[in-house]
C-alpha cells in the first residue's frame, strides 16, 4: 500500500509538509515517494494528505 507521483508533476512540493512519515523527497525531474515508508497517511488522517493538496492530480496509487 503506497502512493506515487506520475510524470505530470509539476515539483511545487505542497506534498512534501503533508507526508505524516515524511516519505516524499525532491527527485529527478519530479518528486517521488518512498514506497517502503508511505502508509497512504492510514492512522494519521482519513485519505492521503498530499492527493489532497497535489494541484494537478498527478498522486496516484501504486
């Protein structure tokens, strides 16, 4: 269970603040998230806080 960021990306990094297991970092050329340590936010909120605030929709399931 993660989440990953497709090549729509546009590297704004809201995400980044909003990982509870800071599993998002700045890659090349767009962010990516860490499958091993991304948990989609379960046990922190409701959904996964960075598909919230990505402004493009480019956080998807893995």
């Amino acid at each position: 269970m993660a989440m990953k960021i497709t090549d729509e990306c546009i590297s704004c990094g809201a995400c980044v603040p909003e990982c509870p297991t800071n599993s998002i970092s700045e890659g090349t050329p767009v962010y990516v998230i860490d499958a091993k340590t991304c948990v989609e936010c379960v046990g922190h909120a409701d959904s996964p806080q960075c598909v919230a605030v990505c402004p493009n929709e480019s956080i998807v399931k893995a």
